[in-house]
C-alpha cells in the first residue's frame, strides 16, 4: 500500500468515539474518515481537509455522538 493510499482501521467503544475522533482531525493528516457499525456496514463516511474549522464539523460531530449513543462497538477507518 503506497503512503498516498493509506488506510487505518481502529476498534473502539462508543465511549472512545469522540475522543478519538477529535484527535484524528487535530492530527490534520487525515483525509477521509469512515465509521462502521459492528456488523461492518459504513454508518458515516466524511472527507476531512486541512484547515477544518469546527463550525464546519459540529453537525458532523452531532451524528457522530448519536452514532456513539447507539452503538456498542464500532471500526473508525481513516484513509490518509
């Protein structure tokens, strides 16, 4: 897998879900975050690029924390 292509995957619990998240976009070198529920199946997929301002991701924070509500166990993908 080449640097430009490069995909990471992360098993968390719905209470680490934000906090991760979070840290995944101050990192800034992520360009596309995707959330799959236990099963697998994509819950929410969002493209992350430099110079997000937080306004720009509440709404996308607000799923995010339903999501987390939800769901016991998730996989937080991030293609970099």
């Amino acid at each position: 897998m080449s640097d430009e292509n490069r995909k990471e995957e992360f098993k968390i619990n719905s209470e680490e879900l934000m906090e991760k998240l979070k840290a995944i976009i101050k990192e800034g070198n992520a360009r596309k975050v995707t959330i799959k529920g236990k099963d697998g199946n994509e819950i929410i997929s969002f493209p992350v690029t430099v110079g997000v301002a937080g306004i720009v991701l509440a709404p996308v924070f607000a799923a995010v924390a339903t999501i987390a509500a939800l769901a016991t166990e998730c996989t937080i993908v991030i293609e970099r």
